[in-house]
C-alpha cells in the first residue's frame, strides 16, 4: 500500500494552535486614552504650526499642496493650564483639491504620563473637515511598543490663534 501524499494534522495539534492563537489574542487589553492637543496657529507670537512648503501665491486661497509641521503642547486637559503631559509632532498635507482635508502623521511622545512616560504613539491618516476625523494608529515605542487601533479627534475650541483639540485613542499593544 503506497503512503499517502497528504497527512492530515493531528487533532491535538489543532486544539494546541486553536487554544494558544485564542491566548495570544486574550492577553491583549483594549486602552483607551482621551488627551488635549494645544496648537498656535503660523503667525502669532509662540507659534507651534508652521507652512513649510507652498506653492501657491499671497493672493492664491488654495493650500492644496500646502504642507505644515507642528510640536502642539499635549495636555491632560482643554484648559491650557491643564498638565503638560507631552507633545504632539508631526506633519499635515493639504491633499484635497476641495480643500476637504489632508494627510497627518502625529507622533503623540508622552514625557509625564504616568506608566507611558518615555512612550510614544505612531499615528497616519486622512483628516476631514466634514465628519469627525479616524486616523490609525500604526505604533509605538517603550510601554507602547506595537500599538495598534484608531484614534478620533474633535476640535473643542478654536479662540484667536489658541486651537484645542480632543483625542481619543482605542489601540492594543503586544505583551
């Protein structure tokens, strides 16, 4: 009798796979954190935003092409008094031709944060001026060493030059 081309694998090998997949997969908790970001527009004294790149004249309305870097105080709160915990750096580009939105990639570096002093959140995505923002988030380092999830944002106020935005960061790390 000629063996067979094809073995199928042992049932308790599946259960092991089965059982140690499911594991991994438990011992991965869901953190949710909700923090401030505290922009100066370009232009005004302590300015945190600023137009690196144009292409577009004075009397041009257009920042399609446009592209921004910014080092916003992160806070623990809307107040701008509030617990400087960090900040966020990072760049946006203008994307859209209607003037809809654009690309940011943030960099959310915690330096008083509790356990996540020292840690950092990698996030990438669209941002919308006509629905509430979701951008991803693509990693992490020290405590928050290969985040993975979702961030919304909103804006909270926007006085003069002072523009306050609300995250919320949903996101898993490996263990």
């Amino acid at each position: 009798m000629a063996a067979s081309a094809h073995r199928r694998p042992s049932p308790v090998l599946v259960v092991l796979l089965v059982l140690a997949c499911g594991a991994r997969a438990a011992d991965q908790r869901l953190t949710h954190l909700h923090l401030y970001f505290h922009e100066v527009e370009a232009g005004a004294p302590n300015a945190t935003v600023v137009t690196v790149a144009s292409m577009h004249r004075n009397d041009d309305s257009s920042t399609f092409g446009d592209v921004n870097v910014f080092d916003n105080a992160l806070r623990e709160g809307p107040d701008p008094s509030s617990r400087l915990i960090g900040r966020a750096q990072g760049v946006g580009v203008h994307t859209s031709l209607d003037e809809s939105g654009g690309l940011t990639a943030i960099n959310f570096v915690f330096s008083d944060y509790g356990e996540y002093s020292g840690s950092s959140l990698a996030t990438l995505g669209h941002f919308t001026v006509s629905a509430p923002p979701e951008r991803s988030i693509v990693g992490g380092t020290g405590r928050l060493r290969f985040a993975r999830g979702y961030m919304t944002s909103r804006l909270i106020s926007s006085k003069g030059a002072a523009i306050v935005v609300a995250f919320d960061m949903f996101f898993t790390t490996a263990l």
